[in-house]
C-alpha cells in the first residue's frame, strides 16, 4: 500500500555522482559521492531546489577538482534524466517538467541500483621476455643508481678539482707530509 502511494519511485534511493576516494592509497577507485555540485546539476540544466523532488542527491560542500569527474558526473545526470518519468503532483494538472501522457502509463517500478558505478580496470599489456630483459637486474640498478645520487657532491666537486688541474698545470698541491 505504500509502495502503491508513492508510485513508480526507485527503491535504490537518490542517484549519487562518483567520486574519489581521497587518499593515494584508495584514490585509484571510485565510489558513490553524498550528492551533486551545484555546478554539476546547472551544467546538466537541472534546478537545484527541484533536483532533491526528482530523485537527486545534492551536496552544497562538494567542490569540482578535475574535468574529467565533472563530465562524467554531468553525463551522468543527462543519461538519468532521459530515463526519468516526472508524475504530476496532481492528478490531471501536468505542469512544466512532468513527462507525456505515454510515458506515464508505460511506467514501471524500477528495483536495481541507479547506475551502478564501476571500477575502470586498465588492460595489462603482455610482451615477450627478451634476453636483456633476463639479464637484468632491477635490484642492482637501483643500488646504483642511490649509490650515485648518495656521492653527487663528492663527484662534482672531484670534477670541478679536475677542470681547474686543466686550466691551470703549473698550480699543484702540495703534499701533506712530516716536517
């Protein structure tokens, strides 16, 4: 009797945009997001005020930090308001916003989740193991590399020793010794 009085409404609760999540540990995944920027939704052409009465969760602190996830978010409110069937609030009176006459009988209670969100997966990429590729060792590049990195200064100042020693032959240093 309830579900009858509140029509054909989705039982999954309000459409959520996909966001991040925020640490670098976690923010190669994606997930569910408290509500829309209000950027997201005028970008989309939906009123913020009538966005919460048609079925979307909007949250005033979000703010857009990438293109990327703004666009999907607004591709993903366009593709939720071409499913979307508005019932008039009263019977008869179809104001502007609420969908056709067909639409409204065609209607049907919708039970899945909103768009659920997926994760994107890249593809590995296979390749062929070469004999360089068996030779080496990553362990030991990387030992020299830190090693390298570790005695930078000494190196520089060795070869700054070495140009001067070029410039000019006759200065030489003298050598420490017993007196």
């Amino acid at each position: 009797s309830r579900a009858q009085a509140i029509g054909p409404r989705p039982t999954a609760g309000l459409l959520r945009p996909v966001v991040r999540c925020q640490t670098a540990k976690y923010n190669i995944k994606v997930r569910a997001g408290r509500g829309f920027t209000h950027a997201e939704l005028k970008a989309a052409g939906i009123n913020r005020r009538e966005a919460r009465g048609i079925g979307i969760a909007v949250d005033h602190r979000r703010v857009n930090r990438s293109v990327e996830a703004f666009e999907a978010n607004v591709d993903r409110l366009k593709k939720h308001l071409n499913h979307l069937v508005v019932f008039p609030r009263r019977n008869g009176k179809a104001r502007k916003g609420d969908s056709s006459a067909e639409d409204l009988a065609a209607a049907t209670q919708f039970t899945g989740v909103l768009q659920p969100i997926a994760q994107d997966v890249a593809p590995v990429e296979h390749m062929e193991i070469t004999e360089e590729l068996s030779e080496f060792s990553a362990f030991q590049k990387l030992r020299g590399e830190r090693t390298a990195a570790r005695y930078i200064g000494k190196k520089t100042k060795k070869q700054i020793a070495a140009e001067e020693a070029a410039k000019n032959p006759l200065k030489k240093k003298k050598k420490k010794g017993k007196k």
